[in-house]
C-alpha cells in the first residue's frame, strides 16, 4: 500500500514531455565548462543538470521549475521592467 502512493506521489510529480523538453534545450546552448547555482542545492555542470531533468528527480523538477518561472516572466514583460529605469520604462510603453 505504502508502494503504492510512493507510485502515485512520482507520477503527480512527472515533468510534462514538452517542459522536459524546452529545459534541456535551453541548458544544452549553455557552455560546458561552467557551473550552474542552483540555489542552496548546489552547483552543477550542464550534463548534470540535463541529466537529472531527464530523470525527472527533485532537482531536475525544480530546474525546469526555475526555467519556466523564469519564461513566464519574459513573457509577461515583468522582468524587463525590473532591470529598466522608470524613464526606460516609461518610453517602453508608448
């Protein structure tokens, strides 16, 4: 039974194909002999980092995590009107 809802836990848990997808492509133009922070986990090479998204483990989870957040806020726009200054940013919106 216990097996069981480990099962269950790691599927909830699953990276979607497509995010799994996009991370690897994006730390794949990376260039191999730097290391990626990943917060207080530690730091990893870019083969490290693919592999464990391949994996789908707890830090491949949340590096595909720290990725889309950080798309989503390209997308939104937040990001760059964090770095602009409030002059840039007002000539940005007209």
């Amino acid at each position: 039974m216990i097996e069981n809802a480990k099962k269950t836990e790691e599927k909830k848990e699953e990276i979607p194909k497509d995010a799994k997808e996009l991370t690897i492509a994006r730390l794949d133009v990376l260039p191999s002999d730097k290391k990626i922070s990943v917060g207080s986990i530690g730091e990893f090479t870019k083969d490290e980092l693919i592999e464990r998204v391949e994996k789908g483990d707890e830090i491949g989870r949340k590096v595909v995590e720290i990725e889309l957040n950080f798309l989503r806020t390209l997308r939104e726009g937040s990001l760059l009107r964090d770095i602009l200054a409030p002059d840039q940013e007002q000539e940005l919106n007209e």
